[in-house]
C-alpha cells in the first residue's frame, strides 16, 4: 500500500489522478454496478447522492440506531431526516414499520446495513417502488456483504460507502464512493464532488470540494484486492464468537447470516445486561470495547434541539444503546485473543 502511494504520488496528479479512475473502475467491478464514483468520505457519498436525488425540504426516512452521519447528510442535502424505529431482529429499519412513517413528503428511504448486517432489502425494496421512493442504500459498514447474492450498494437506486479507517476496507484516510447503475445520477454526483465543473472554468451548480485524493484511491485499489479474504477472517472470527458464547446468561448473540443474508461483521455486537459493567470489566483485563450507539440519533442534543425529538419516541433503538456492546473484532484478531474475550465475558456472568 505505501508503494502503491508513493508510485501514485510521484507519477499521477495528485487530484483526479489515473488511480482514482482505476480504483472507480474495480470498485464498480466488485460491487455489481455499471458506475462508481469516488468521493472524500462516506458523508459525502451521501449527501452528494441525496443532492443529486433531489431532496430539497422533503423527507428522508432512515434509522435512529446509526451513527449520526446518516441523518447529518440528510440536512446537508436540504432535506428533512425523519425516522422509523429498528426491527429487534437484525437491528436494522423495519419494513413494516417503515410504511407507518411514510408522508406525502417522503422522498427517499435510507436504511443502513448495520454492523456489516444486510437490512431486509426486499421489504423495503416493494415498498419504495410500490410508492415511487428512492432507495439510498448506506453501505458504510457493509463493503462485500450480499443479499440474495446481490452486494449490497447494488440493491437500491444508490449505494454510499464509507473508507474510514476503522472500516472494513480503508483508503489510508478518509474517503468514500457512490455506487449505482443510473448514469445521470453518477455524472450527477461527479460533478458535485467536482465545484460542479461542467467544465475547467464553467460550473452550473453549486457544487463541493470533495474528490478523493489520487493518493487514497491508490491506496484503496490495493485493500480492495484483500477485501474478500479479511471479511472471511471476520466471519470465523464472529463464528468462533458465536460458538463459545452461545448459551451465556446475560447475553444474546448478534443476528447471524442465513440463505438470504450474508454479512461482514463490521463490528459483532452483543445485547446484555449491566452493559457499562461488563464493558468496564473487559477494560480493567485489557479489552477494549465500543459501544455503537450510546445515544440514538433523535436524541443527539442537536436533532433533539432542531426537530423536537424526545425520549420513547423509538424505544427500541433507545432500549438498544444502553444494551449493546462491540466486542473486538478485525482480521488480525487471533483465535486465542477471541477465547480471551469470551472468558472474560464468560467470567462476568458466571459461567454458561
Ligand atoms: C453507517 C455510517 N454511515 C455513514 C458514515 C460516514 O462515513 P464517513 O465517516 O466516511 O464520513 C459512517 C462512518 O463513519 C457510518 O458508520
């Protein structure tokens, strides 16, 4: 990778330089889409998609169980965040709550693919053609998970993926892409992330500085290569999880893969009780964990502030952030590391 950044370094231009069309190229490749555009971070993959779709002072519907960048390119984009509480199965938008949370305002659904976790594609799928929505899929923490075979990022109109160094794949910084099969929508986005350049002195939108540097996407060409293989490890990483912690009092698993859905294990997460307990137990022998998310979204001082949300108002994303804990997982974890957590863990609550 660091060859790959001084090669792109030394003989590209340092914006919009081969390697960026290259890593557009590959990514497209793996993901199933005819286009991929890349994009400074995955913020703006999706605000730049919801620009390009047009939101403007219409509603967005998405989950309150993300991380608040969801919602934030919602209202970068001018359009107004609304949301609809997560299923208890797989954490992520209900479909047959979603439909309860349509208005005549609703522009577009956002569901997330939690966790590296697939959310109910098909569900929400029919219910945006059946009413005319878009679907802007964020892809974040998911890159390589499918749905009925399908990657996603590849299911709805957009796909938005994020290159955060704590993802599963990284550009060596930040950066993200826009996946999709809908040209006008990629040439749409390219210009934005572009100081929407129509051409070198002429811009007939307002647009942003928000390309990906020459030398991430150089960078990111070389980790997308190892992307199949580390999701691989975090799989039997999240197996060996599961096998040994199945059956402790105290906790339940996180949703697993099934014929349908099979996921990446962004992060593996577990539903227990005394949570900050447990997570300050783990850090007195030496685990560091994370707790995603401890607040919910709607009630984030600022959307509490601007849009007037209170408490109860999706309980079970709240009963969530105070009962979920991320557990280590990344591919150079080893196996006996795992074991180390899990009888920590298994300490804890006092034997399965
Ligand atoms: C679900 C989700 N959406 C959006 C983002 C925003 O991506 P970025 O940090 O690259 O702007 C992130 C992560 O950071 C995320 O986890």
């Amino acid at each position: 990778m660091v060859d790959a950044v001084s090669n792109a370094l030394r003989n590209e231009r340092m914006v919009l330089g081969e390697s960026v069309f290259k890593f557009e190229e590959e990514f497209a490749r793996y993901i199933g889409t005819k286009h991929a555009v890349s994009v400074s971070s995955g913020t703006a993959a999706l605000a730049l998609s919801l620009i390009a779709l047009d939101v403007t002072d219409l509603e967005v519907l998405t989950t309150p169980l993300s991380f608040i960048a969801t919602a934030n390119a919602v209202v970068q984009a001018g359009g107004v965040p609304t949301f609809s509480d997560v299923s208890e199965m797989d954490y992520n938008i209900d479909p047959a709550k979603v439909r309860k949370r349509l208005t005549a305002k609703t522009k577009a659904i956002l569901p997330v693919h939690l966790f590296g976790h697939p959310a109910d594609m098909d569900g929400l799928m029919d219910i945006a053609k059946s009413k005319g929505l878009k679907m802007v899929e964020d892809a974040a923490q998911a890159h390589g998970a499918t749905y009925r075979k399908a990657k996603v990022g590849s299911i709805g109109d957009v796909g938005c993926f994020s290159f955060y160094s704590t993802k599963n794949m990284t550009v060596g910084g930040d950066g993200g892409m826009v996946t999709t099969d809908d040209e006008e929508l990629a040439k749409s986005v390219a210009k934005l992330r572009n100081c929407g350049r129509t051409s070198r002195y002429v811009h007939d939108v307002i647009g942003f500085t928000a390309r990906l540097n020459t030398a991430n996407a150089a960078f990111g060409l070389v980790q997308l290569r190892h992307l199949e293989a580390w999701n691989e490890r975090r799989r039997s990483i999240a197996a060996l999880y599961s096998k040994i912690l199945k059956g402790v009092g105290g906790i339940a698993l996180p949703p697993q893969g099934n014929k349908d859905v099979n996921p990446v294990f962004h992060l593996f997460v577990i539903k227990c009780e005394r949570r900050d307990e447990l997570a300050k137990h783990l850090s007195d022998m030496g685990v560091e964990c994370g707790v995603h998310y401890p607040v919910p979204i709607h009630l984030q001082p600022v959307y509490r502030e601007m849009y007037k949300f209170a408490p109860g108002s999706f309980p079970i994303s709240e009963s969530l952030s105070s009962s979920l804990l991320s557990l280590p997982i990344f591919p150079a974890l080893r196996d006996a590391e795992v074991k180390y957590v899990c009888e920590q863990i298994i300490d804890f609550f006092g034997g399965p």
